[in-house]
C-alpha cells in the first residue's frame, strides 16, 4: 500500500519539477533525465582495442554507478559523448567529452585508435574528440571506473592513478566529483578547473570557471572570464578562510595539498548511498548538491555567492566587509579612513581606504594592529612560510617596508607558520559576529597605534554612542545642505517642471541612472490610462489607486497613482525611485519608469495579466488553477524574490506588507512581489528600527511590529508565514472561522500540527491523489515563520533552504497573535477610528500608534 503511494507520489512530483521554471538543477536534472532512455546495449565497463561505442550504446561502471554514452542535452539536438549517473538520479551528467564540437547527428563512434588513443569520430571519420595522451601502453583499455572516472591504461595494470595513462579527472567539466583533484600539477603544468555550461542545453564552455590559483600562496577564485567574482580564501589547515561552513561533517570528507609538486583541493564521500558533487552552474553559482530528495532531486547542500559580502572586493583596499551592518556593509580598518568619502557614503565603496597615519617605516616607527575574526586578505601577493613563528613573521613583515599584514598559516593547534602580505590588503570580510575567521596583524604607524590604544581605555560604548553620535549629525547636515543646495538650483532654473533638465544637472550617477529609467509625461500616462478612467482601474493599492494603461506601441502597463500625502521632496521621490529600479530579480514587479507632474506622482510598472495571489486561493473557482506544482513555485519565488530583498540586493529592504494582494503573478503564474521599497520610500530605511508609523496589514504583521513598532526583516518572515499557511490552506488568516475554537489560520495551523494531523490544513481544492512531503515541509517552514519571538524566525536564506528540503526543520514554538483576541487593546481601539472597507485586505497606516 504504501509502497504504490510512493511511486504515485514521485512520478507526480516529477511533473512538478517539469513544471516549475524554477531551480535550474531541477531542470537539468529532468532533462537529462529523458536522455537516459536510450537503449542500453553493452553493459560492459571496459572497451578494449578494435571495440567501439556507438550512439545508442553505453559503457556501465562496474557498481553501475556511472554510465558513460551519447546524449543530447535539454532542448538540443546535437550529440555529445558523456558521463552521468546510473543509480541515483539517473542521467546527471557529470563529464562531456566533446563539450566544444557536437555531434549533429547519431553517426558517433567512441574507439581506441592504433597510437593507443580515445577517440571521437564523426560520420565522415574525422576525429572531433581524443584523448591525446602523452604516454603509450602495450594493451590500451579504457575503462569506466565506478567513480565516474574513464581512464585509459594498459589492460593488465592495476586501478591506481600511477598506471592511468590519461583519465577523465583530470579534465574537468562542470562537475567536482568526490576523488576528483581540483588544482594544478606544478611538474606536468597540468591545470584541472571546473568551467560552467554556455547553458543548460549547451555543455560548451561557459563564462565561469572556479579553480585554484597557484599566484602568492594559493587559493581558489571564481571566474566569469578574467573578473573574479569571489576568493575562497586560502586554505588554514582546517578549511579556506573564507568558507568556515567547511566542516567535519557525515556526507564527505576533504583535503587540500599543497607540495613543491602540486597543489589540489579534494573531496570524498562516505557513503555511497548519499553521494555528494560540487556543480558550477549556467549563471555561475558554484552548488554543492547531496542526495536526499525522496522525489529524487538534487538537494542544495551549500552555495557559494551566497551574499552580498562573497562579492570580490566589494570594499575595496584595508576595508572589511560585515554582512550583519546593511546597507553600509563595507568599513575601512582601524587606523584607515575612506579614500573617497564623497564616494564611500553612497555605497561606493571601490576606492577603498588609506591609512590615516602614513607608515614610517622603521623599526621604531610601525607596529600591528591586531584585527580579529576576518577572511583573510587576497593572498596573490604573499609569501607563506610554515617553519617560522608568528614572532618571527612579526619581525620578518616590520624589516620589509612593502609588508603590509601577517597571520598565522595555519590555525591547528593555536596556529603556526608565516603568511606575510605585500601591497594592499584587500577582499577582507570581518566574521566577528560568527566566531569563525582568523587573526590578522595589520601593519600602521606607531602614533596610530596609541590613539587607537588609547581609545580603547574608553568604555567600549561610549565610543560607538559618540561616534555614530558624530557620524550622524554629519550625516543630517549634509543631507541638508545637499537638499538645500539642489533646491536652489532647482528655483535658479526657473521653476521649470521639466524633469529632464533637473535631472541633466545632477551629477554623474544620475545621469547614468536616467539611462535605466525613463521619465514618463503626464500627456503620455493620461493618453495610455483613458485619462485615468474608473473603468481602468485595476485597485486600490496601500499607497493609491492601480491604473491599467496601454502605451501607443502597445505595451500594457499598470499605473500607481501615489497619494499626494507623502511629504517626499522631489529630489528624495526620484532617488527613492532610483533605487528601486535598481533592484531587478525575477519574482520582483519590474518598474518601468516614472512620472512627476506638480507634486502628482506616479510609478509605471510591467503589467501582470494574472493580477494578483489573492485573486486565485481565495476563489472558490479559480483557486482550483492553482494546482500543488503552481503552489509550490509561488511559494519559492515569494522566497527568493524577498531573500533578495532582504539579504543579495545592494541595500537591504524591508517589504513591511508582504500580503497575498501584493504579490502579482505573470502569464506563466510566476510571482513578483509589488510594492517593494514602498515602504522605503515612505518610511526611511532603517533596517531594525523602532517607527511611529505603522503600516501593514492585519492578519500579516508580526506581533512585536503591531504592537511596537519594532520591525525587521524577521517581520517580513512572520508575514510570509503566513502567505505560506494561507497559500496552502487557500483560506485567509484573517477571518478565519472555525466552529471549534475561535482561533485564526495560524492558531488552527498550530492546533492541528500538535494534534499531529497537519494534512488537514491543505485546501480541498488541491486534488492531490497524494499529499506530497513537499506540502507537509511548506506548512512546517510556515509555522517555524510565524513563531511568536522574532529571534525563534529562520532568516530568508534559511527558509529558502528549507524549501528546498535541505536542512532539517527544528520544531516551531507556538505562533504569534494565533487568536484574534492577542491584538492589542490600543490597536483594536484606534482601528476603529480608521474607516475599513469589508475587506480586510486594506492597508492601513497609522500615525503615532501608541
Ligand atoms: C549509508 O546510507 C544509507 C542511506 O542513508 C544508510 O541506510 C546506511 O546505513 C549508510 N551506511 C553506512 C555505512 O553508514
Ligand atoms: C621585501 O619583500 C619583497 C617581496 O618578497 C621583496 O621583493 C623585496 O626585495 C623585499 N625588500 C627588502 C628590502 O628586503
């Protein structure tokens, strides 16, 4: 019985994955799926001189782990010679031999040529592949070995990698498989990188490539051509400095060498039955995937880029990158002060930071700063030395005026060794807030030192208190004088409404901003709105009406018409508005441009045929459309639409009302949440603030936001929560009713998930003939959103994750606000005041609640 239930289940879940766009493995995996169904002749693992492999025949590893054949990739025609997985996840494909010169038709022959060589040859039998090795053998074979690993060797010789006269390893594709050396052999000169796929129908290679660089003392970059994108860090002994997720752990273990003969990364698994494989991605994210999806997908173990701090030098020299201080991530060092600080405070962190005493260089004049918890410096320009002590590496850096910094090169048993830095010290990111990072000694001038020193005889706080005290009287006064400035001009220019003239005269950036962002006259969005006609009327949005428009060349828009009661000079509305056009991701509404007529404001965005979440699950008819597998992808793109909200875009945002009305959903159902940086733009940008303006909706605002005003993004997880949980349920949290208690959603939810029968929330309409586990892991993460204490809260990244079935969900705390009664007297009481419409989606904004 239970056994047909699982084989429903994972067929129907197969079709999911087909159908989300979203998760490119995914689809790479069902694609490649297809490719496995081709016939099976030869079961052999080996192919011996005068044998040939024809399209249609493969070669299988001895455990039948691997497989290696014809296949054509996603959507494509054309033929390539590869490996991929047999068992598990049949038709991964690891390895691409002829990745830059396909096939076009099925006339492929995979032989051993007479000088003892693979090779690949086409229907007029011209060699497109071969495996060009340097050394010969009397009896060549080739064989799949059940690593994955095709190697050629003479057939009596053993499996060790000494008799290999050339394997598959050692050529990459965009697969680290476990026992694959990542690295270069410094005596064959032999270079063994991982480079993407142009795409996921095309194996030829890509802009990315992640490999180790052997400059200074070496480390592992990511590529996209020349540019790096992001520096492992070097390696301490117990992982690379700036990947302190590397652990001990159950799947894999691991190893880096580095000797006068090569230097490699390695990984290996510990139990074949959950294997584990780096991939480098289309778009060049560099995934490690585990097997442990039931549906049979690749989970997502860990993924490099994570965050806004992973890009390459992000602050530019001496500075540290804090992902945990937003939307300033970058500071400069002790002892050193922004190069530009016109630049540095508009998150133009490139030039980076000078020491502000110059270094004196002599044995008197200089000392080090210690600088705890960092990623250590780009170490292209370095020397390592593991025989001398940090006290000598002290002396070693002060004799030599180029030296910068120190460390310690390895942190095994309280550290040992010597890495010395010359030249600036950059792509340095301060991990004081998770205790993981190194030590590193900063080089500065000696009277620097002493202040510093003497600095640190304050209290602690006092410091910060004054100088943020400090910091922001500046701030404001220069806010103030800019705005004064600029308005001036602006009356100097005679009162002329023509936004392009004012925006000619700003500065630099503007101009270049004005390049993304189209200004639309008043003529143009009345012409395309009917003159903003009722019948045009797509809603009423929390900061006005919602027009749908058409423009001459036929474009359909959506037009927010702003209430006129902002309070927003001109120049912080067109700077706000910037700002969101900067923020571009694909479950984000796109915003096409605006328009500033006499204080009469408008956003022009892309138009959504589907209008918006709300308009499906809570219908009784068309939330039957919405079937598990659009559910599901809607529910993912909310997450990874706010995750890049919260933590990948360039400042962080805070929605502040998330709500099913607020999520629009394209042609294809995909979401895009709305009205981001609304909230932004009409509150300030604090990140974890205290407001008297409360805006948001009931039945999606975290208790400690409706009750203090105390927001963060753990409020914007509270109300996806509860997207989640009404998504699933296809009921509103608000006005929920039950005959048997008086709770709402949430506290049903959580009646129902203590009393161990959770399936019982899903919506009637979801004709599932299975409840997939997927379903049951949505409510989980739902509820872990909306546990009552915002610490409790996962943050985005993790709820991603957890979507993604890869982490193991703690149990969730009991809800917030689970009955209506835990609303707050004073909150009850001055809605009241407010006048609501029977809906209760309205949002509301309160002035100087409590
Ligand atoms: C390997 O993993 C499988 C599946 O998770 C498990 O059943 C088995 O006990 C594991 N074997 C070892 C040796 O850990
Ligand atoms: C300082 O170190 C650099 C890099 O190792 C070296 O090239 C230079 O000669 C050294 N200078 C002195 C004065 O030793």
């Amino acid at each position: 019985m239970l056994g047909q239930f699982w084989l429903k289940c994972n067929s129907k879940s197969l079709k999911l994955s087909m159908r989300s766009s979203l998760g490119g493995f995914r689809i790479l995996v069902i694609c490649l799926f297809l490719v496995c169904s081709i016939r099976t002749v030869t079961a052999e693992d080996t192919i011996s001189m005068g044998q040939s492999i024809r399209d249609g025949e493969t070669v299988v590893s001895a455990g039948e782990s691997f497989e290696l054949g014809f296949f054509s990739p996603g959507t494509s025609n054309s033929r390539y010679l590869g490996i991929w997985y047999k068992k598990i996840s049949p038709g991964t494909v690891a390895w691409v031999a002829n990745r830059d010169s396909p096939l076009s038709d099925l006339s492929g022959v995979l032989s051993i040529n007479l000088q003892g060589d693979l090779v690949l040859l086409n229907s007029t039998n011209y060699t497109i592949w071969s495996s060009n090795s340097s050394k010969t053998a009397q009896n060549p074979v080739a064989v799949l070995l059940d690593s994955g690993n095709l190697v050629l060797k003479d057939k009596n010789d053993d499996d060790s990698t000494d008799n290999f006269l050339w394997q598959s390893f050692d050529y990459p594709s965009h697969t680290l498989l476990p026992g694959m050396k990542l690295g270069i052999n410094f005596v064959t000169g032999l270079n063994r990188f991982l480079s993407s796929w142009k795409s996921l129908d095309d194996p030829s290679k890509g802009d990315y490539t992640f490999g180790i660089d052997p400059d200074g003392y070496p480390q592992a970059y990511l590529r996209k051509g020349s540019d790096i994108l992001f520096r492992s860090g070097s390696w301490n002994g117990l992982h690379w400095t700036g990947a302190s997720t590397l652990k001990p752990n159950s799947v894999y273990t691991y190893e880096f060498v580095l000797n006068e003969n090569e230097v490699y990364y390695k990984f290996e698994i510990l139990n074949n039955s959950v294997p584990s494989r780096m991939v480098l991605s289309p778009s060049g994210q560099l995934q490690r995937f585990t097997w442990i999806d039931r549906a049979g997908r690749w989970a997502p173990y860990s993924a490099t880029m994570s965050d806004q701090c992973d890009n390459y030098d992000l602050c530019g020299a001496y500075a540290s990158c804090n992902i945990n201080n937003p939307p300033g991530v970058c500071g400069c060092l002790d002892g050193f002060s922004p190069k530009s600080p016109g630049d540095w405070n508009i998150f133009d962190w490139s030039d980076g930071c000078v020491p502000r005493t110059p270094l004196n260089c002599s044995e008197t004049g200089d000392g080090f700063l210690k600088v705890s918890a960092v990623k250590l410096p780009d170490t292209s320009h370095s020397k390592a030395d593991k025989n001398i002590s940090l006290l000598e590496c002290d002396k070693l850096c002060l004799d030599n005026c180029s030296c910068t910094a120190y460390a310690n090169l390895d942190v095994r048993d309280g550290g040992s060794g010597c890495l010395l830095w010359y030249g600036n010290l950059i792509d340095i990111r301060d991990y004081s807030d998770s205790d993981s990072g190194q030590d590193l000694y900063v080089k500065m001038a000696a009277s620097e030192l002493d202040i510093i020193r003497k600095r640190g005889q304050f209290s602690k706080k006092h410091v910060v208190i004054i100088v943020t005290s400090v910091i922001a009287a500046m701030g404001v006064l220069a806010i103030g004088c800019i705005a004064y400035m600029l308005r001036k001009e602006l009356k100097n220019q005679g009162r002329t409404e023509n936004t392009h003239q004012f925006l000619d005269q700003s500065n630099k950036d503007s101009r270049e901003s004005e390049m993304e962002l189209p200004m639309f006259d008043l003529t143009t969005i009345a012409n395309a709105t009917n003159n903003f006609s009722n019948n045009n009327k797509l809603g009423e949005g929390g900061f006005g009406p919602v027009y749908k428009g058409k423009l001459i060349e036929g474009q359909e828009i959506a037009v927010k018409r702003l209430s006129t009661t902002s309070g927003q000079g001109m120049v912080e509305f067109r700077n706000e508005v910037l700002l969101i056009a900067k923020l571009q991701h694909r479950n984000l509404v796109k915003i096409l441009g605006c328009c500033n007529h006499q204080n009469d404001r408008m956003l022009v965005y892309e138009y959504m045929p589907n209008k918006s979440l709300d308009n499906f699950i809570f219908d009784e008819k068309r939330r039957k459309l919405l079937d598990w597998g659009k559910r599901i992808n809607i529910i993912e793109g909310i997450a990874r639409g706010l995750l890049y909200l919260h933590q990948d875009s360039r400042l962080r945002i805070i929605h502040r009302d998330l709500k099913a009305s607020n999520v629009l959903l394209d042609h294809e159902m995909n979401p895009k949440i709305s009205d981001f940086g609304m909230a932004r733009t009409f509150w300030g940008d604090q990140t974890a603030a205290n407001t008297s303006k409360i805006a948001g909706t009931y039945g999606y605002m975290s208790p400690e936001y409706a009750v203090d005003g105390l927001f963060s993004v753990k409020s914007d997880v509270f109300s996806f929560g509860v997207l989640v949980l009404e998504i699933v349920s296809g009921k509103r949290n608000r006005g929920f009713q039950n005959p048997q208690h008086n709770h709402n959603l949430l506290g049903h939810a959580w009646k129902l998930w203590i009393e161990g029968r959770p399936l019982e929330l899903i919506d009637e309409s979801l004709d599932e003939a299975c409840p997939s586990p997927e379903i049951l892991r949505c409510i989980h993460v739902g509820l872990l959103c909306v546990q009552q204490a915002p610490e409790d809260r996962p943050i985005m990244a993790s709820v991603v994750l957890m979507l993604g079935g890869e982490r193991s969900l703690p149990q969730p705390k009991q809800p917030g606000f689970f009955t209506e009664r835990n609303l707050p007297e004073s909150l009850e009481s001055s809605t009241s005041k407010h006048k609501f419409s029977s809906n209760n989606e309205i949002t509301f904004s309160l002035l100087e609640a409590r």
